[in-house]
C-alpha cells in the first residue's frame, strides 16, 4: 500500500513536533477529508496524499526554504513513484492551504484542495482542537487563559498572526479558531465546522463562568450558538 509506506515516512519527518502537528494531527486529517469526500465527487487518491503530505514542508518545522518549496513533499512523491499528474495536483492543493496562506489571500481552486483545506482548519476546532491548544501552551510556556488582557477584534495580518503566537490560549480562540467555521468551502465542512464551532463556544462560556470573568462572555456573544442553542435549533 503506497499510501501507508508514505504515512510512515510522514510519521518520521513529523516526529520532531510538539506543538499539534503530528502523526495523529495527520491521520485525522486524512481520516476527515475522506469523510468529506464521500458526499462530493472528489478523487480519493489525491486527497488521501494531499492530506498525508499537508505538514510535511511547515515553515515552523521545517524552515522557510522547505515551505517555499515544497521540498520534503517533493521528495517522499518522487521516491514513491506517484505518477506526474497526481503530484502535481497534490503539490497545487499544498502549496495553496494553510491559515497563512488564506491571510495572504490564497486559497485551493481544486474540490480535492477545499476539501483537504477543510478537514486540516477542522482539526484546529471542536474538541481536539481545544486540546491542541492546551498541548500548544503547554509546549511553549504560555498561559491557557489571561484574563487580565482583553481580545482584539478584527482580523490579522499574516504578520500579526505569528507574532500572536506568544499570546495565551484563549486569545487564540479570538484571533483564529471561532472565525474558521466561516471560511470553509464545502457544503460537508461547514457542517462539520458550525458543530466544532459550538463545542468551543460552549466550552469558553463554561470556562469564563468558572474564572468569574464576565468580561470574556461578553466578547463571546458575537460568536453565538453555543452547543445547547445549536442541538434545540438544528
Ligand atoms: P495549523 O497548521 O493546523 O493551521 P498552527 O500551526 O497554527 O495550526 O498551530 C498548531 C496548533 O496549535 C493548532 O491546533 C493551533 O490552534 C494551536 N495554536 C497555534 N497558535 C496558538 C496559540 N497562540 N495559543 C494556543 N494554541 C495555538
Ligand atoms: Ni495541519
């Protein structure tokens, strides 16, 4: 199975990351976007390697030149064997995802792209994406909740958006994770995303209950549905 021996070859590359962007992040990528490509007509093949080789060229793990170009994605296709026209569509979908990219105003053009794309911001969100978060702090030192500073509304630049990256959890909820369920791009992930979205939305309201921080629930309400809301209206 060509999609397994390269798994394991992502396995190795990514063994080095503490902050989120694993193995497991990967296989449950994967596992997602197929999910989400059983209601289109998408090409299975592609996105299980799209999906595969999403992190392997990081700039955070692997440095700019890599992420420039692709270099390690390059490699593992090349080694392989994976045939000319599937490489490069699968080098296409990677080359345009990724939070930064979309703050940079590019996004995937392919089906297999925005689906690949949705599953990746999906596991950012909901429950694992509030343990990633967790993991995030932990690995850098930061704290989960500062409630001594107030979120800033509005939206980053690419450059703001590193830069945020000392900043606690919680900030990070503000910044990124509520918004994502709004720039999916397929039907199926957006489904997906409004659920994920309630989840933390729920667990924020709980949170800021129990830090006696009404301040925070205040800034919460813009982002509306939490769980309970969602399960009575939908
Ligand atoms: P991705 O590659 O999935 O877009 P990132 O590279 O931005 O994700 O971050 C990896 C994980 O760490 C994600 O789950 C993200 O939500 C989380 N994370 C990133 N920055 C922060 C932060 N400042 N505080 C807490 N969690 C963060
Ligand atoms: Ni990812």
């Amino acid at each position: 199975m060509i999609s397994k021996n390269i798994a394991s070859d992502v396995s190795k590359l990514l063994a080095r990351d503490t902050s989120g962007h694993g193995i497991e992040h990967v296989e449950r990528v994967v596992k997602l976007a197929l999910s989400l490509a059983e209601s289109e007509e998408a090409d299975k093949n592609v996105v299980t390697l799209a999906a595969l080789l999403h992190d392997v060229d990081d700039y955070k793990l692997f440095g700019q030149e890599s992420a420039d170009g692709l270099l390690n994605a390059r490699q593992i296709l090349d080694k392989h064997k994976v045939d000319e026209e599937t490489a490069a569509a699968v080098l296409e979908i990677i080359g345009s995802m990724g939070y930064n990219k979309y703050l940079e105003g590019i996004r995937p053009s392919t089906l297999e792209g925005k689906i690949v794309s949705d599953a990746d911001m999906c596991d950012a969100i909901g429950a694992i994406g509030i343990l990633r978060t967790h993991a995030y702090a932990l690995s850098k030192g930061n704290e989960f909740f500062d409630n001594t500073l107030s979120p800033e509304n509005g939206t980053m630049s690419a450059d703001q958006y590193r830069a945020a990256r000392k900043g606690h959890s919680v900030q990070h909820f503000f910044d990124k994770l509520l918004k994502i369920s709004e720039i999916l791009m397929t039907e199926a992930g957006r489904r997906e995303g409004e659920k994920r979205k309630a989840i933390m939305v729920n667990f924020l309201e709980e949170l800021f209950a129990e830090e006696g921080a009404q301040e925070w629930q205040g800034y919460l309400r813009a982002y509306g549905a939490s769980v309970s809301d969602y399960n009575g209206n939908k």
